[in-house]
C-alpha cells in the first residue's frame, strides 16, 4: 500500500462533498450528548480527555442548583452557529448540515430533533435550555452541549476532521479500471463497527473525522479484496493506493485453437475447493479473479467441456476452452 499526506491549502483544498457524500443527512442516529461542562454540573476533565468515557447517560442526576433556570422564560431565544476547522481558521463557507436535538427522548427512544439548518452559519430560535448540537461536513460528524440562555447564543464548533483520497492498482503498476473499483470505509467504536461510507469510486475525495479507518477495496465482483487501516489526520489530505494481486479475465469455447467463439455457453467458474463463484451464459463472459488455480466449466447443450486454469496478478488474460480435445 502506498500512503501520503498532504497539508490542506485552507478550506477550500476539501472541496465540495458530491451528494454522495451527504448520505449520512438520511440516515442519521440522534447523537450522544458530549459530557456537560463542569460549570454546570458535569464532571471534571480529566488531563487526557480521552480518558472519558463515550457512553454518556443523559438523564444523569445533577442538581438543579449546578444550572442556571430559566424554566420562567419560554419566548425563543436567538442562536447562531458556526464551525470552523482549527481554533484560529477561517469559518467554514458551505456544506455544513446542523442540527439541534432535546435532552429528551421521544416515542423511539431517540433524542428529539427540535431544528436543522444547511446554512453555513445557522440561525436559530429556542426556548431557554440545554440542547444537543449535532453538524455534518460531508462525512464528518461532531457534536457539543448548547445551553441556551436569556439574549442572543453563538457557539462555534471546532471540526476535527481531515481529507481522504482512495486508488487501486494491480501489482505490478498496473491501473486498475474505474467501473470495476470500489471502496468501503469503516469506523470502530464503542459499539462495534460503523459504516462510514459504501461503493465509493477512486480518487473521490471524502471529509472525515480524524481518526482510524477500516479500508475495503474490492476490484470485480467475486474475490479480489484487500483491506487496510488508514490514519487520517486533522488539516491533512491522506492519499493512499492500494494493490491487489488479481487479474481480469475472459472466457471463450472455441473449436480450434484461436477460432471463433461459440455462443450461449452456460460457464461456472469454482475454486480449488469447489466452490462456485461465477456462473453467466454467453459467448465472451468476463470477470475479476484473485490470484489462485480455479476450474472452468463450459456447457452446450448436453455437453459439458472444462478446463483448469491459473490466475497471477498482472494484465487481463483470456482462457479458452477446446471442444476438439473431447
């Protein structure tokens, strides 16, 4: 696997995320809130934040004499929200999706969604309260605690997040085609593996939190996998090129050797084990396959011709099979 960074030239080096990557606006879970601050009643902070545990339970006893009350005030209040990508940045100009949930849970036992904005400095009206903040930018996620009290509320969220750009190629320096690679990209967490992204093309650059990522490349259809894990970094573009030791290849029963082939073969490819893994009728059936020894099975009508065949990585290759050798 061959890996690099690359420092973000400002914001705008992000690019804008293609509708794709705004699929997690669909599907999105109610968050869990952040701790609460100290100064209303949360716990300490720890020297290592890290250290502080995920799980937090929202309903957690603190006293009311730890928050200011406004329960008297129920006209909405003004809030205005921001993001920016370091402490000291330029404010994101676009492509943010905020939301802002309720401490509570509704009837799904989620957090009630109480407003959402796509504006890139989202203005909000809300009764005085404590809130959960929620923005996306394009597949990055953070969320944070709002209290909001009596007069105007700002509150700026710091995204720590970073670029991720995936190729393939076959070893040996060999590109791989476009429409037969994908990738798929994992988060682990506290609640085991998340999917942060499925069938996403090469060189399609993707917003994502900093962290570490489960990578899936898969060439073709059938077998050729590789996985990896990747580190992204906060401000920096990480470009990585996987390899994969597979091989495109056709199929073709002939004849005679180099002759014409023959149509509405019905072919089966299986594995050493027995395994089938491709089946498909026609004259010149096409597919991936990971390095390995495989068996093709070709028949016509009631007859059945096959042949054995090796796989290495390397460029397309054609396997014919002979009738005359029956």
């Amino acid at each position: 696997m061959y890996l690099r960074s690359v420092i973000f030239l400002g914001i705008l080096a992000l690019g804008i995320m293609p509708a794709a990557g705004q699929q997690i606006d669909d599907d999105l879970v109610a968050p869990v809130p952040p701790p609460r601050p100290a100064q209303y009643g949360g716990p300490e902070q720890p020297d290592d934040a890290d250290e502080i545990a995920s799980d937090i339970d929202i309903d957690d006893d603190i006293g009311p004499d730890r928050r200011p009350d406004f329960s008297g005030i129920t006209d909405p209040q003004p809030v205005t929200l921001s993001a920016r990508l370091t402490d000291d940045g330029p404010f994101i100009p676009d492509g943010l999706v905020w939301r802002i949930f309720d401490t509570r849970t509704d009837e799904t036992g989620e957090l009630a969604l109480v407003a959402k904005s796509e504006d890139a400095t989202a203005a909000f009206s809300v009764p005085p309260g404590e809130y959960v903040i929620h923005v996306a930018y394009g597949r990055a996620q953070a969320s944070d605690r709002l209290f909001v009290e009596p007069g105007p509320n700002t509150h700026t969220i710091i995204f720590e997040v970073g670029g991720l750009r995936l190729s393939a190629m076959i070893t040996g320096e060999i590109p791989v085609p476009a429409d037969l690679l994908r990738f798929d990209v994992y988060s682990d967490g506290p609640n085991g593996r998340t999917t942060v992204a499925e069938d996403v093309p090469a060189d399609e650059l993707m917003h994502l939190s900093a962290g570490i990522y489960s990578i899936v490349s898969r060439f073709g259809p059938i077998n050729a996998v590789v996985r990896s894990q990747l580190r992204v970094e906060s401000g920096q573009i990480t470009e990585a090129t996987l390899y994969h030791k597979a091989a495109q290849v056709s199929l073709r029963l002939v004849s005679e050797e180099g002759g014409e082939a023959i149509a509405d073969v019905e072919w089966t490819i299986k594995t050493q084990q027995g395994e089938t893994i491709f089946t498909d009728i026609g004259a010149f059936p096409a597919t991936v396959l990971a390095e390995g020894d495989y068996l093709a099975l070709a028949k016509l009508g009631e007859n059945v011709y096959n042949r054995e065949f090796e796989i290495t990585a390397g460029s397309p290759r054609q396997v014919e099979i002979l009738t005359a050798v029956y």
